[in-house]
C-alpha cells in the first residue's frame, strides 16, 4: 500500500520487495514490481526467477557456452563443470587450439594429416586429408599398396616433367651460347677488313694495283718486246 516503508509492498505490507531487483528491496508499494529492473541473472516482474536453463546475465540476454552435463550459472555464464568435447575455457566458448581435440582439448590431431596436425576441433579429421600413404578420417591408417602404387606413379610423372623441362632449358642455353660464339667471330671478321682498308689508304696504296693489275708502261713494254721478237724471225728468214 502506499502507507508501506520502503522494501515491502502488499496487504498489510506484509510482503517484502525483493532483494535481486537492480537497487534492492526497492520495489512500487502497491505491487511489488522492482523499480529499474532485475539484477544480471535474474528476471520476472518482481525478479523472483533466476534465468531459464542456457542464459544468464542482465535481463537474461546472453546464451551459455558448451557446457557439459549442466547449464551454465544464470550470473555470470561460467560452467560449473567440464567443457563438451572441442571447448575449453571457464565460459565453455573457446575451440581447441590448432593441434588439440576431444574432451579437454587433451587429445592431439593426426601428423599424417595433410596439414600437419590441422584437424577438427570436436572430432579430430583431417580438415585437408592426409599425406601420401597413410588413410581414414584422421589419417592414423596406413594406406592399400594400390594408393602407394598411385602416389608413386602421380611422383616419378613429376620427376619426368622436371627433367624434361630441364634438358629443354640447358638446350636453349647451348644454342644461344654457340650463336653468341658465332657473332663475335663475324663482328671480329667485319673489324679486320675495316682495319685492312683503313691502313692501306692512310699509306696511299691501291690494293687493286697491289694485287698485280699491269699499268699502261708494263704493257708497252710487253708490245715492244713481241715487235722484237717478230723482227729477228724475218732477219734470219
């Protein structure tokens, strides 16, 4: 009633306000309703019920993490317990480290997977599968003589792609190294002859006079010697 003092409420003021309203026993003197709302975890006009089963906190608001066997507390969110199997941490929220599975996070992932040790935090597969020779959803199999035959076949494909793709390289060097070669040679041919011709001009010569071309005197002189010639025949005729 209005008459009531502060923290009861009812007939008679009978009643007293509750404590887990948000200011405690502060509660409206006729109905008892909590003036400002509930305290984290608790909820109902009068603020007599704790959070239901997988939330806690301010007015109820936020989900439980993985708790195993039991809800998580209706304050604060922390498990009263363990974790389920891939969840570690007080609040049950957290995954495995990389490398860790199963209850606790104590079991450890395949080395065979493919990833080394990269598996799924709950059930331990192989996220990426497994490496050559090994088998089974986390990769502790060793695998059919038929999978080793196929990895090794799929290995010596590569090895021949790579050993080709190498003569084919060197080849190409080999080639370009004899056609350099043989540029050079040209180059060093073409600087010769230039160098011949500039000697001779700078010496005043005519390399075609040089090679034995007769001059005008040297052909005279040839004429004069066949008329002589002629001439001793009719002498002795």
């Amino acid at each position: 009633m209005p008459g009531c003092p502060e923290g009861t409420f009812g007939i008679n003021c009978k009643q007293n306000c509750n404590e887990h309203c948000s200011i405690p026993y502060r509660c409206n003197r006729g109905t008892g309703e909590c003036e400002g709302g509930c305290q984290p975890g608790w909820e109902g006009l009068r603020c007599e019920s704790a959070c239901t089963e997988n939330n806690y906190g301010k007015n109820c608001s936020y989900a439980c993490g993985f708790c195993q066997n039991s809800p998580c507390h209706h304050v604060n969110g922390s498990c009263p317990g363990a974790c389920v199997e891939g969840y570690q941490g007080a609040f049950c929220i957290e995954v495995c480290k990389k490398g860790f599975y199963g209850d606790n996070c104590k079991e450890e992932c395949s080395p065979f997977c493919k990833s080394s040790r990269d598996c799924h935090h709950v059930t331990g597969h192989c996220n990426e599968g497994c490496i050559g020779g090994w088998q089974g959803l986390q990769c502790l199999q060793v695998a059919d003589k038929k999978d080793d035959v196929d990895y090794l076949s799929r290995f010596n494909g590569v090895l021949v792609a790579l050993c080709v793709c190498t003569a084919i390289i060197m080849g190409m060097l080999v080639y370009l190294i004899i056609i350099r070669g043989r540029i050079k040679q040209m180059y060093k041919a073409q600087k010769f002859r230039e160098d011949c011709d500039c000697k001779a001009k700078e010496g005043g010569l005519d390399l075609y006079t040089i090679s034995g071309k007769p001059d005008e005197d040297d052909s005279s002189k040839y004429q004069d010697f066949g008329e002589m010639a002629r001439s001793s025949e009719y002498e002795n005729f």
